[in-house]
C-alpha cells in the first residue's frame, strides 16, 4: 500500500527539498513541498518535477495527488 511517507521518500530521491509535507488515506494524497527546484518555473513545470521525482509509481500506484508547489521565498510569504 502506498503511505504518505513513501510518497515523501519519492519525492526526496528526486528534488533537494527545503521541506516536504506529505498526508493522505491510502488513495488521495496532498503533498507540499518547497524547494529551491521551482525557482523561475511554472506551476507545470513544478509539477512535473514531482511527477519525475515519483516516476512509474504516478502511473501505477499513486491514484491521486494534490500539490502546492513553493520556493522557500514563497513559502515564507504564506506563512
């Protein structure tokens, strides 16, 4: 089954993260992630990092998963 913490460890291998949040029920997860990565991109682009990061497990095991996408400056901003 995949868990929160598998999601978060996938996305770590893949994006330096300044902090990394991940929370879900085993279907539907909601992660946010800050990294230096997203600087000058598009919210697609961020997004696709991510997608990258996780790899086939997008495709077969993780059904469905929202994200906010941040640069620390960002982060900082939103409090």
């Amino acid at each position: 089954m995949v868990t929160p913490e598998s999601i978060k460890s996938g996305i770590e291998s893949g994006i330096a993260c300044e902090r990394i949040e991940v929370i879900g029920d085993g279907q539907h997860f909601q992660a946010v992630v800050v990294a230096h990565a997203f600087e000058g991109k598009s919210r697609v682009q961020r997004h696709q990092l991510v997608y990258r990061a996780l790899g086939e497990r997008m495709r077969e095991e993780i059904h469905a998963l929202s994200m906010q996408t941040l640069t620390p400056e960002e982060a900082k901003r939103n409090g």
